[in-house]
C-alpha cells in the first residue's frame, strides 16, 4: 500500500476511534439500542401470539339447537368456545354494539326452527346462521374462524351423517391419518427463509447508517471547518487523500454494521417472533459453511463500496454537515425503499434483478439466508456493485480536482 494512503487511512480511523463520542454513538448505542428495542418487540409480540393461541373467545347464540349443544358440550370443542345463549331477540341490537366496541367476541344467530327445517330438507329450503363479529378485533376474527372451520362444519357433516345413514358416509377418504411425519422441512432451509424476511433489510440499512454519519463528517465536515482546506494544499496528491478517505470509512461502515449485528444476537433470543416470524425458530439449526461465508463477505463489501461512494460523492458537493444531510437523506430513502420491495417477494428472483445496483445485493443477502445463492449470481451482483463502486470513485476523483468544488 502506498505509504502517504496509509497515513491517511490511520489519520482518519485515530480521528473515530480515539474520539469517546463518536465510539459510543458509532459503534455501542448502536449495538444497546438494537439489543433493548427488538428484545421489547419480540417479547410483546411472543406475548400476543402466545395470548391468541390461548385464549377462549366468547360467543352469545340465539335459537342454538340442541344437537350443536350437544356437540360444543363435548371434546374437543368445549374448550374452543365459551357459549351463552339468548333467551329474548331484544339483547342482539345490544350485543351487536358491543362487538362493535370490542366487548364482545361474536354473535350466532340460528334461525327459528332450524331443526325442523332440517328435518325437511326434501322441499329445498335450507336453514340459515348469521353470524356477527368484528374484523379489526383479532379475537373476533379468530372467534368466526374457528366457527366456521371446525365447529360448523363438524355440525353439518353430523347432520348430513343423519340423512346419509352413517357420518362416515361425509367423508370419501382420510388425509394424513398415523404417527408418521408428513411434514418433511429441511430445518435449516427453514430457519434462513425466516430470518430471510428481515435481515437483509438490516443488513442493507446498517451498512448505510453505519457510513453515513462519520462520512458525512470525514469530508464535509472538514470543508465546514477550514482542515480539508489545509490538507489539500499539502504535498498529497489529492487522489491519495480520496482513496485513504473512501478505504476508512469503509472499514467504520463495516465494523459498524458488526456492531449492530451483535444487538441483534444479542436480542435473538427474545426477538425472533420478530426477526423470523416464528418465536420457536432454533437458530442452531442455521449453519452456514465457508462458501456461504464467503459469498455473503464479498456481496457485502462490495455493497459497502457502493454506500461508501455516494456518502463520499454528496459530501464533497455539501459544504457544511448539515447539507450534506440534506443530500444523502433521498439515497438514503432509496436504500430503504430497495431493501423493502425485497421483503415481499417470495417468488425465485430473475436474472437481471441482480444486475440492479443495491436492490440485486440485497436480493443476493437474501437468497444467502435461503441457501439458494449460486456463484454466478454473486458474480453478478458483486459486478455491478464493483462497476457502480469505480464509476462513483471517477466521479469523487474529478470531484476533489474540482477547486469551485472543493474551495467553494
């Protein structure tokens, strides 16, 4: 390494690393906060799942008949739902109020006579059951599921048994009857698609916010305060003093990005309701060889080059902090942007998603998590970001050659 890049690659890392402030803000509350908020989320939301799963909705019915009585009243459906029954029709206008408060749960209402119609079911006219409940309640909702998922139709295949001779009669064949496993998951394919939900987003922000900052400063702050003025008046060349600036905040990005990864390890095992959609997910069972290693350093540092670039590029432009904020927010929305659109997709990504700068690393994170990243896909991807990283580095280059630009 060229000895002047050196001297300012360790100019600028004794610059971050011996200021206490700007350890703390870069690289600890980071780590803190992350720990702290998604432990919080993960418990509250475990919690929620855990409570939906156990609770026991409450259901008011009008005109219940005394086969479905007799029904609920045994196992495994007397457990499924309390029932209290309505004597007069001057409750239900109440009662409908107080689902609609979320007081209440649901409302059954079987039609009068709804035995006898059955019984009469040769002239056609089917019995009716309405059902009242509320859709932004999740226990109303879960209320009407369950309802009509197992007990309603456990209630028409015994009367359809009833005019066939024999309940056995409902039912044509058997599914997934027996001890043995149906359900053949690859535990580790699992695991990743979980955490394959939120991670690369993480990933993708951190390595952005964790340049973002000390960047922001490295160049534009230095400008603001008068020291970039010097340094260029000195001997350096002026490109030895961008590459040394680019190549150190690369390092900061990344070990920043560590730092927040720590948080979330940290945090995992109260968080992974969140972090992967299941609260029961092992994480032993994610285990990534070398090659996944490997493919996930290189899609990463090269995605840094990128973010690297444009918080360098922006900066010279700015000639205070502040603006320089002001320019890098949009990207900083883009980056956001890119990384959610790649939470929602669930279908095989095509070829040419990879060759989109930033969006096709993410993707490319993603499928790492999933263990379905080929070597042609990270050459891609790693490609683009290289070709995007040179272009970006040109432009900085003519950049600080810029005296209008770097002098104002």
């Amino acid at each position: 390494m060229n000895k002047n890049l050196s001297v300012i690659i360790k100019k600028e890392l004794k610059r971050v690393f011996t200021d206490k402030r700007i350890v703390f803000t870069a690289f600890i509350l980071p780590a803190l906060s992350i720990a702290l908020i998604y432990s919080i989320m993960g418990v509250a939301l475990g919690n929620m799942i855990e409570d939906r799963e156990e609770y026991i909705p409450k259901a008011y019915v009008r005109n219940m008949p005394q086969k479905f009585e007799n029904l609920i009243s045994n196992e495994p459906y007397n457990d499924m739902v309390d029932i209290e029954k309505i004597s007069d029709d001057k409750e239900l206008e109440n009662i409908k109020e107080k689902i609609k408060l979320g007081e209440i749960d649901i409302l059954v209402v079987f039609e009068k006579n709804f035995e006898e119609k059955l019984k009469n079911y040769e002239n056609k006219e089917k019995p009716s059951i309405k059902t009242f409940y509320n859709s932004s309640e999740d226990y109303s909702s879960d209320a009407r599921f369950g309802l009509f998922n197992q007990l309603f139709s456990r209630y028409e295949n015994m009367v359809i048994g009833e005019r066939l001779g024999n309940i056995e009669y409902t039912s044509a064949f058997n599914i997934d009857i027996g001890s043995e496993i149906n359900d053949l998951v690859d535990e580790k394919e699992a695991t990743g698609k979980g955490l394959s939900f939120l991670m690369p987003m993480l990933i993708s922000i951190f390595l952005f916010a964790g340049a973002m900052g000390i960047g922001m400063d490295s160049i534009a702050g230095e400008k603001e305060r008068g020291t970039m003025a010097t340094l260029l008046v000195t001997p350096l060349k002026r490109e030895t003093i961008a590459f040394g600036k680019i190549i150190s905040l690369s390092i900061i990005s990344i070990i920043s990005a560590l730092s927040s990864f720590i948080g979330i390890i940290v945090s995992f095992p109260f968080s992974k309701a969140v972090l992967g959609g299941d609260k029961d997910m092992n994480l032993t069972n994610l285990k990534f060889g070398a090659s996944d290693l490997g493919k996930l350093f290189i899609i990463m540092i090269t995605l840094v080059g990128i973010y690297v670039g444009l918080i360098c590029l922006l900066s010279i432009i700015a000639k205070t902090v502040k603006e320089a904020g002001t320019y890098i927010t949009p990207v900083y929305m883009i980056v956001m942007a890119s990384s959610f659109m790649n939470m929602f997709s669930n279908s095989d990504p095509e070829m040419w998603q990879f060759l989109i700068p930033i969006y096709g690393s993410v993707v490319a994170i993603k499928n790492i998590l999933m263990f379905q990243l080929t070597w042609t896909h990270v050459l891609i991807s790693a490609s683009v970001s290289v070709v995007s990283t040179i272009f970006l580095i040109y432009l900085i280059k003519k950049m600080f050659n810029n005296e209008k630009v770097m002098f104002g």
